[in-house]
C-alpha cells in the first residue's frame, strides 16, 4: 500500500470511529472498536475492519447496523476527505480477537501439561550410573 493510501486509510478510520460514536444511533449497533482500514492500490475501495465487545448474537446486530448506515458513513468520509473520488467502504469483523483468545487457550494447555510432565518427573532418577560416559581421568587410574 503506497504512503497516501496509508494516510487516507488512517483518516477514513478516525472518520468512521467518531461518526459511529456520535452520528450512528442505530439501537443493534455494539460496543465497535474501528481496528484498521486497509485500501486497494486505486483508493477506490476501503475496508474497515471492526471488532465488538459481546456474544455473537451482538456481532449479527452490529454488522446489520453497519451494512445500514455504510451510506451514511461513505459520504461523510467523502466530505471530510475531499478528495475527487469517495472509496467504497466494506465492513470485515475482525477476527484478530478470536484467533489471539485460541492462542492463549492453546498456550496455557501447553503449560499445564508441561507442570504435569515435569510433576512426574519430579524425583525420578536416571537408570544405571550418574555420568555413564568414560573420562580420561578414569583411563589413567585404571592404567597405574
């Protein structure tokens, strides 16, 4: 993504975070956090990525909110930016939250099988001698 398309991406997710906090008074709308906006080389379209606080039933209300007021919000995009052509916005959930929450799952699995390993392990001795290996010390006291 070319430097201006990062910098209206950045604007178009300031615009489209205040005018969900202030201008959207859609009841289904959630707790939305606006995490990223990502441009096609053209500027032509944009998509808002968005993650909301709740249940799933929260994220179905949200996103119908949103698919309703994706008009509202493009021209209000359009008269901030002024530029010659308004993006198109397409809203994507975000599944960054998902995937870092199965993440964390996963991790703490791990640590608690490796407290059960290393509790199992707790005590245990090897079989045979300490240090099976010969030395060179043991070479020459065998050898006198």
């Amino acid at each position: 993504m070319s430097t201006r398309n990062a910098k209206v991406g950045d604007r178009i997710k300031v615009i489209v975070a205040q005018m969900l906090e202030r201008k959207v008074k859609d009841p289904r709308l959630g707790f939305v956090t606006v995490t990223d906006v990502r441009m096609t080389g053209d500027g032509q379209q944009a998509s808002v990525f968005y993650t909301v606080m709740g249940d799933e039933a929260a994220r179905a209300d949200t996103a119908a909110a949103l698919r309703s007021a994706t008009g509202l919000i493009r021209s209000e995009v359009g008269k901030q930016l002024g530029t010659r052509l308004t993006p198109s916005l397409e809203f994507f959930l975000d599944a960054v939250p998902e995937s870092a929450r199965d993440f964390e799952e996963l991790l703490e699995r791990t640590r608690a099988a490796d407290a059960e390993r290393a509790a199992a392990s707790e005590g245990a001795q090897y079989a045979g001698e300490a240090d099976p290996y010969k030395h060179h010390d043991d070479e020459t006291a065998e050898d006198e």
